[in-house]
C-alpha cells in the first residue's frame, strides 16, 4: 500500500508542479496585461495583446522545462526582452536551470535575464515608475529564482547522498550477516569432523581389528564389540546435536571443554588403548582456570592425536603431558614410543592429514602453534604451544 503511494507521489506530484508552473506565469501576464493597460501614453492595445500571446506561448512552452531546460531557457531570455509577458516565464526557466544545470550556465542566463529586462525597459519606459525603483526590481527576480533553484538543487543532492548512504549501509549489513553465517558454517563444519571423526575412526580401527583376528578370544571381541556399539551411539548423538542445532531458529552447538578431557582419556583406556595422563597443574579438573577458547582448542588437540595415535600406532601406551607457566604459555604433547609396524597395518585407515592441519589453524586462531615429528627414540610426538595468560 505504501510503496503503491509512494509511486503515486514520484509520478502524480511532478506534473502537478509543472502545471502549476505554467499557469502561474500566464496569470502573472495577464495581470500585467490588465496593468499596461490601464496606464496612460501606453503601448497601443493590439500590440499589447501581441505580447501577451507571446508570454503566454513562452509559458506552454515550460511544460517541457525538464526534458529541455537550457534551451528553453535561452529562448525565452530572448522573447523577455520584447514581451513583457514572458519575463514571468523566463524567470520559471532561469529556476529550472539552477536545479539541473552547471553554475556557470545558471550564472550566464541570469546575466542573460538582467540584459534583457534592462532591454525591454529601455525600449519600453514607465513613465510613472522612477529609474530607483525599477533596478531593485529587475535584480530581485532572477536573484530570488537563482536562489530558490539551488536551494531545491542542494535538498535533492542531500537527498540523493543520504540514500547512496542507506543503500551502502544495507549492502554493508548484508555482507556482514553473509561473512557471519560463513563463519558460523566453518566452526559447524570444524566442529563435525572432529567430534564425528574420533567416533568414526574409533569403529573403523576395531572393526577392522575384528575383520583381521577372526580367531581372536571371545573376550578381546567382546570388548571389542562393546567398542563398536558405544561409539556408534556417541556418534549418533553428536549427530543429532548437530542436527538439532541446523534446524533451531537459534541456539549453539554444544562445544566440549577441558573439564571433558578426562571422559575423553576413559574412553581411550576403555577402547583397549593405555594412557598415562601427566598434568602437572590440574589443568583439567579445573584447579587451574584457562579461557574457553583455550580449553576447548586443548580438548580438540588432545581428541585428534589420541584418534591418530590408536590409528597409526595400535594398542601402543600413549603418554599425554600437559604443563607450563600461567603467566606465559600452556604445552600440551602426546607421545607414542617407537612400535614395529606389525601386520594390522594393512586393516588401518588411511590419513589424510587434515586433522594435524585443523589442529594448527586452531592453534594459530588463539595465537598459539603446532609441532610434530618423530621423537629421538623413534616414536612420534605431537605438541601444541598455546597462550595461557595470568
């Protein structure tokens, strides 16, 4: 409804003032027709209403002010100064022209206008009007239409600007709430893989270790098994979390933190794989705070290299050490010693080295950083440096 209006006022509303323009000039040249008129030692009536067919021609013509403004304006500027009647119309155009043309055509067509008044006056004296009086006058009228031109002229460039602004600003939020759903869609991403990856690399490694030892004791498939199962559902669940977070209008993922590495290590020691945890400073019971982003990237880092560790290195003891200076930085390593590559190397998933490279943009994000590579004894190492500030 309001756009319906607004278009109404864009298109009925100029042609309104531009037949209010025509017949205000014809008025004023009737007016001075009837004036003329009635002075005496006046112009002869036939060559009077000679002038007033011109003017009011010269005010037909302002309904096409706009497509042809100049023009216009310099033919009437020359019709002023042998009728009178088309001055009103000349001073129509001259304010025309200050909206939609230069300065300094505006400036030469209302030295124009002032020629051509002074022209017709001195052609044409009034006897009873003193020369003081007439040059106020004939100052004034082009003055005030140079004026209210440009007036007219600054509020629709002011316009113009102020809606230049709003649509940049509205381009602008909307690269903003793009660059923002981008990022949302990242950290979804990132965050999938690693929490679905260790349970998916979890089934894989003892599904294939049940494929391989098919004579294995029942007990060892059993535990096995019960591997399989409980990570299934894990995964299932964080599947669900993330679904669940998809769908919901708003809301956040549920993000692990470092309170959560010790559920993370039982899992670990349940699927068969020792662990030795080393905190020298109780990182993760909580007795020595870290930021969340800190935490959640230490929870991250620990998660991927112990699911590398079980994949790359089997049933070997994985050593996790995690100290450092609270007033400087935060280390945390995962060690594996030295192991022959024995015969389930054939049944273990093939790496692809995205996970390591998730790990050091993380590290990077806070401003922290990523070694690995194998130990002097021939094992592998993974530490990750991040800042742990007082």
């Amino acid at each position: 409804m309001s756009a319906v209006a607004d278009t109404g006022r864009r298109v009925w509303h100029p042609r309104v003032t531009d037949a209010l323009l025509v017949v205000i000039p014809a008025v004023v040249a009737l007016l001075g027709l009837r004036i003329r008129l009635q002075l005496a030692d006046t112009t002869p009536p036939g060559l009077a209403y000679l002038d007033l067919a011109v003017g009011l021609a010269g005010c037909l013509a302002l309904w096409w002010r706009r497509r042809f403004p100049l023009a216009l304006a310099v033919g009437l500027v020359v019709l002023s100064a042998f009728a009178e009647s088309a001055s009103a119309a000349a001073l129509v155009a001259l304010f025309t022209v200050a909206i939609h043309c230069s300065p300094r055509a505006t400036t030469a067509l209302a030295a124009a206008n002032l020629l051509a008044l002074g022209v017709y006056y001195a052609l044409h004296p009034v006897p009873t009007a003193p020369l003081w009086l007439l040059i106020p006058f004939l100052f004034s009228g082009p003055a005030i239409a140079v004026a209210w031109g440009l007036l007219v002229r600054s509020r629709r460039q002011l316009i113009a600007s102020l809606r230049d602004r709003a649509t940049m600003a509205e381009i602008e939020a909307q690269l903003r709430s793009e660059r923002t759903q981008h990022e949302a869609r990242e950290t979804l991403a990132r965050e999938m893989h690693d929490a679905l990856g260790h349970r998916l690399s979890l089934l894989s490694v003892h599904a294939g270790a049940l494929a391989y030892h098919r004579d294995a004791p029942v007990e060892e498939t059993a535990r096995a098994a019960e591997v399989i199962r409980e990570n299934a559902h894990r995964a299932l669940q964080d599947l669900r979390e993330v679904i669940g977070v998809l769908r919901a209008p708003v809301g956040e993922l549920p993000l692990p933190g470092v309170t959560d590495i010790g559920e993370l290590v039982d899992d670990t020691r349940r699927a068969g794989t020792p662990v030795v945890l080393d905190d020298e400073h109780g990182v993760t019971t909580g007795e020595r705070p870290v930021s969340e982003t800190v935490g959640r990237t230490l929870y991250r880092f620990l998660q991927e290299s112990l699911t590398n560790a079980r994949k790359h290195a089997p049933g070997a003891p994985i050593t996790v050490r995690i100290a450092g200076d609270s007033d400087d930085h935060l280390v945390a390593e995962v060690e594996t010693p030295p192991t022959p590559a024995p015969p389930e190397a054939a049944v273990r998933p093939p790496g692809s080295g995205e996970g390591l490279r998730g790990l050091a943009e993380r590290a990077r994000i806070v401003g922290g950083r990523l070694d690995y590579g194998p130990t002097a004894s021939g094992g592998w190492q993974v530490a990750m440096r991040l800042p742990w500030p007082a």
